[in-house]
C-alpha cells in the first residue's frame, strides 16, 4: 500500500495535508466510518479521493451535482487516476467505457448520481464489481428538513447494508440535528467516527519574524525553550548539520534530520526524538509525517515554509497534548524568491503553478499580516469565527504607516529600468550610490537616482519584501530573478490606491541611521 504522504504529492501535487485532512485520510483508509464536517473549499474531495487509492477494489462516490462529478472525474484522469461517471448527462459511449472499466477490475473511483440508485440494475452492478467503500459528498442531502434534500439519498443506507462496506459522509453543514440525522439514515443510527472540530489549535502561539541574524534567531529562541523538545525546520539539507551543531554547542541536545540521510540513521533520529526529554531535531520537511510526540512544546521555521498548508501541518506538530506551544517562523526576500523559483521551475503544469503561487501568496500574507494571524489562517480554511489573543500581532499589534510614496518610489525605478533587474541594484539607484554597475549603464541620469535616501539599504530591503508579500512585485525566473510588476501594483502606481507597511522592519530615517562613513 502506498503511503498517504507520497500519494498526496504524487498523485494530487500537494505538498502538505490541510487541517483536518489527514486524520481523516487515514480513518477512511483504515475502512471507519466517517463523519467529516469541513468548511466549504477545506478540501474535502481529497478525504475519499486519496483514500480510494490506497484501498482495493472501487470506491462509490455519491454526489448531488453533475458538473462537479464531471469536474472530479476529469482532474482524476489527468491525474493519472481510473475514474469514471454513471450519470443522466453521460453519452452512451461514455456509459459503455465506465461499465468496461469495471468489468476489467480498473476503475479505482466511480461517481455515481443519487438517482442511478433507484435502477434495480445499479444494485446488482455494484454487488458484483468488488466495491470497497461508499463516499457520499453533500452528505446533509439525506436531511428532510434541510433545503437540499434529495429523496434519492434515502437509498444510500440501503446500499451500505447491502454491500456492507465503509461508508465516509462529508458535509459543510454542521448543525446538530443535520448530523443526527446523517448518523440516523447513511449509518442506521450506529455513531461514525466523527470529525466535528474545527481546525483551530488555540494552544499554538503563531508568531513571525523577518530574518535579521536568522542564526542568532534560532539559538535564542531555543534558549529560552532550554530543555524543552521542539522541531527547527530548515529550507536545505547541509543547513539542518550545521544548525543542529550550532545548538548543540549553545548547550542544547540537538539532532539533525533529512532525507538523504540512511534509512537505519533516520529510524535512530525519530526513535530518539519521541524518547528522549527535551532533544530538539533541526530537520527538513521529510520530518514529521509519522511522529506521533504529543508533548513537542515547540516549532520553529528557520527558512520560510513551501505554502500556507506547509505552514499549518509544520506547526500543527506542536502541542498536539493541548497544552501551551510556541511557533516561530522567519521569512527573508532570499526565501521568497527561492520559493518562487522552486514552482516556476518545478514540472508541474501552468495552472498547478499559478495555484502554487497562490498558496505562497496565502502565507507571505499571513507573515506581513498587520493584524490577528490565527484569523487570517483560519479564513484562508474556510472557518470565520476564529478567536485568538494567541499571537504576536494579538500581543502587540503591527504599527503601520502610508508606504505609498515608497513602495512608488520603488516601482519607478523597476519601470525606469525595464523591468531587469534585482533588488539590490534597484535599491543602489534610490540611494543614489555610484556603483560599477550603475555608471556603466548610466543608471545615474535617471529621475529616479538618489531619490530614496530617506532610508538606509535595510529599509528599502524591507519595502521590498513587504511588497513582495502583498504580491505587488514577483522575481521573473526568465530574467534570472530581475524584478516585475503584478497587475496588483497598478492601482498604487496610478494613484488610485495607497497602501500600508509594517513599520517595524522600516524605522524612520533619522531614528536608526547610522552616520555615513
Ligand atoms: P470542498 O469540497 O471541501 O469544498 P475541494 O475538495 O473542492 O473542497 O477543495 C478545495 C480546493 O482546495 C481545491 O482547489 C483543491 O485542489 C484544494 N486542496 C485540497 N487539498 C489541498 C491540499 N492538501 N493542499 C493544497 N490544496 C488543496
Ligand atoms: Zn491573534
């Protein structure tokens, strides 16, 4: 049986399970019945989707909606995935492809509309063809006072009596008595394993940090953890050996953990981690799935994390006993474009990437969020009710400023320039230094040079990053990581929008500048 983790990279291309997700991956793989209750756009689909392939035999897909049923099928197939519709909106030959799949043993996922149930045919079928577990997407449909009900829904609890295999309900409505009566109809009133929680983990403290001595960073944030167990994932491999050393000589147990290291080395490293009090492991992200170490007091990010769901799964490691854990995540615009660079170098095709930005976008937002980071985490999930008082924005709220003129002042002199080169350069041409680069290209006649000395290299380091947390500016891969501008800036730069920067990274000048020497 392949593993759920590879499966979920392999097959759907994510890097990381959502809240909620992998718990009940692995109850409906184990063949429980389930009830999951998941917020719209949670990712529901992948909690049988995934399932299904790790289990034999066909698994049925019940669901309401015929575009989403086609929807699914197709993005399975071009996943690679045998999958296939019984439906009305179906041609014959599709029909007589479903029904050749399944005789041959092939088909892994078969979506079925409630109404094909009621055909004494469809029973018959799916006595014969090896089912292994029933899916049922929508699941309040079955609820008669509901105002979704489909009647044809009635029949679901009739087929899992008669097929007598595993049935997983998934819905987004959460109310009591739409759950009973799921409980009632789909599971003849025998309680499923139910997933009700929310995604919320409100014993983990969410706090972000720019990169500013990351080294130095690390080390005192575990001191201040001394003797606590904790996790410190690094971006590369040769980072985890050297970061691990650096605690270890700071007075800490500390042990490193990647995937290049041997099988045998790797078992010794996770068997004395979930052992031994207090080690700290400086790790990849091959580190994780698997640990079962209910009393990890902390998480740390040296590098910034793949994507927001990353984020979530990395720190959700924490406190997983329920009582209080400490997160700490550090971003730097080095880990911004490397990120970028990773999707637009991957292999994956154009509309995987522009989603993959999508979800870096998600979490540069969370690190430059100027309030309540647990709010907007759970936003991104679907859940809106969040409450915090857990966070370092919560402890002490961001101070921001009007960073129009700047952030205006840095598209300009990307514009003057057209759009070719990187930050550096950029930031020499605001300060008006008189670098190589900048005389041979007669970069010193522009409007723009010498116009940003209101702030120091750091700051207008800082402008930069923040704009690239809020998407305004993105690194061309095809321009060897040369600076551009997204449609998002177009407002500001027209003057039809302003917008707010995080003070903390860009102090006034005059208040930190050290005297030129
Ligand atoms: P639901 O049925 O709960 O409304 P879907 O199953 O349609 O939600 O998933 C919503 C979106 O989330 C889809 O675009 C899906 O590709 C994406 N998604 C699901 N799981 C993950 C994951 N683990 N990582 C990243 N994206 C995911
Ligand atoms: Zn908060």
């Amino acid at each position: 049986m392949t593993g759920a983790a590879t499966l979920l990279s392999d097959v759907f291309g994510f890097d990381a399970f959502r809240p909620g997700q992998e718990e009940i991956v692995h109850a409906v793989a184990e063949g429980e019945n389930v009830l999951a209750i998941m917020p719209t756009g949670g990712g529901k689909s992948l909690c049988f989707q995934l399932p299904a392939l790790m289990r034999e035999g066909v698994t049925v897909v019940i669901s309401p909606l015929i575009a989403l049923m086609r929807d699914q099928v197709r993005a399975l197939q071009e996943a690679g995935v045998s999958a296939g519709a019984l439906t009305s909106g179906n041609t014959p030959e599709e029909t007589d492809a479903v029904w050749e799949a399944l005789e041959r043993g092939e088909l892994k996922l078969l979506y079925m509309a409630p109404e094909r149930l009621a055909a004494g045919s469809a029973m018959g079928m799916l006595r014969r063809i090896g089912v292994s577990m029933i899916a049922v997407d929508e699941a309040h449909c079955v609820s008669q006072w509901g105002h979704d009900f489909r009647p044809d829904y009635l029949r679901i609890g009739e087929l899992r009596r008669t097929l007598n295999v595993p049935l997983a309900a998934f819905t987004a409505t959460a109310d009591i008595e739409t759950q009973a009566e799921i409980v009632q109809k789909l599971f003849d009133g025998q309680p499923p394993r139910a997933f009700l929680r929310g995604f919320d983990r409100p014993n983990i403290h969410l706090a972000f940090a720019a990169k500013d001595g990351p080294r130095a960073q690390i080390l005192n944030f575990a001191a201040a953890r001394k003797g606590q167990s904790g996790i410190v994932y690094c971006g590369t491999r040769a980072k985890t050996e050297t970061l691990a050393q650096a605690l270890r000589e700071a007075g800490h147990g500390a042990i490193h953990y990647h995937g290049g290291m041997e099988a045998e080395d790797r078992r010794i490293a996770e068997r004395r981690f979930q052992q031994e009090d207090g080690l700290i492991v400086v790790a990849t992200v091959a580190f994780g799935m698997g640990i079962d170490k209910p009393d990890i007091r902390w998480v740390a990010h040296a590098d910034l994390p793949k994507s927001i769901e990353a984020y979530y799964q990395e720190i959700g490691r924490a406190g997983r006993d329920g009582a209080p854990a400490e997160t700490l995540t550090l971003f730097g615009p080095d880990d911004i474009k490397l990120r970028r660079s990773q999707i637009d170098e991957g292999l994956a095709p154009p509309e995987r990437r522009t989603a993959d930005h999508g979800r870096l976008n998600a979490l540069l937002g969370l690190a430059e969020a100027l309030d309540c980071r647990r709010k907007s985490l759970l936003n991104y999930f679907g859940e809106t009710d969040a409450t915090c008082g857990n966070c370092d924005l919560c402890d002490k709220p961001a101070e921001v400023f009007d960073g129009t003129t700047a952030v205006r002042k840095a598209l300009s002199a990307m514009l003057r320039t057209d759009e070719w080169f990187g930050a550096g350069h950029l930031i020499d041409i605001l300060l008006g230094n008189r670098t190589d680069k900048i005389t041979q290209r007669g970069h010193d006649s522009l409007p723009t040079y010498g116009v940003g000395t209101e702030y120091d290299k750091r700051q207008w380091q800082a402008v930069f990053r923040q704009m690239m947390g809020h998407d305004l500016i993105r690194p061309d891969p095809a321009r060897h990581g040369a600076l551009r501008m997204t449609d998002a800036a177009l407002p500001i730069l027209r003057d039809e929008a302003t917008i707010n920067l995080r003070r903390d990274s860009i102090r006034s000048a005059g208040t930190n500048r050290r005297p030129a020497v």
